[in-house]
C-alpha cells in the first residue's frame, strides 16, 4: 500500500478536473479526495497499490479535455489506516 500527494497545477478549477479525478480514482480502486487549493491549483491524496497510483498519475498528469496541466508536484505520504472511496472534499 502506497499514499501519494500531487499539487496539479495549471488550468485545472472549473474544468471538471476534480471529478475527472475522482472517476480515474474509483476506477483503479484508489482511495483518498481531492479539492481545489485556493492559489489555483489542485490538490489529491491517492492510497492504493503502486500499479493503480502509477496509473492515476498519468491521468492525473493528462486532466479532463478543458484542462490544461503545467505540473504535477509528487509528495510521498504515509498510508491512512481505513481510508477508503475517493471523493471531493471542499
């Protein structure tokens, strides 16, 4: 098990980021959140196995259509006992 933290940064609020992410997430089975971060960027916690988390980071670096990604900023974290789903916080 894996955690992760990515500032994405870019044009990524009102794109349709935040849910793309949280699809991509649910689709590999990663737990954690996302949000919007007040200076414009976007910020996600990702926990799962390292095969899943390697696969979100490339939609993660790609974004939804609108969006246009500049960075993305990887933290390594220590696993959260009981997270589970993945969802948007505000």
């Amino acid at each position: 098990m894996r955690a992760r933290r990515y500032l994405i940064s870019g044009i990524v609020q009102g794109v349709g980021y935040r849910f793309f992410a949280v699809r991509s997430a649910q689709a590999r089975a990663v737990g954690g959140w996302v949000r919007n971060l007040p200076d414009g960027r976007v910020e996600v916690l990702a926990q799962g196995d390292e095969a899943a988390i390697a696969a979100l980071l490339e939609d993660l670096r790609r974004g939804p259509r609108s969006a246009a990604v500049s960075r993305v900023d990887e933290f390594e974290e220590r696993p959260v006992e009981g997270l589970s789903g993945f969802d948007v916080r505000f």
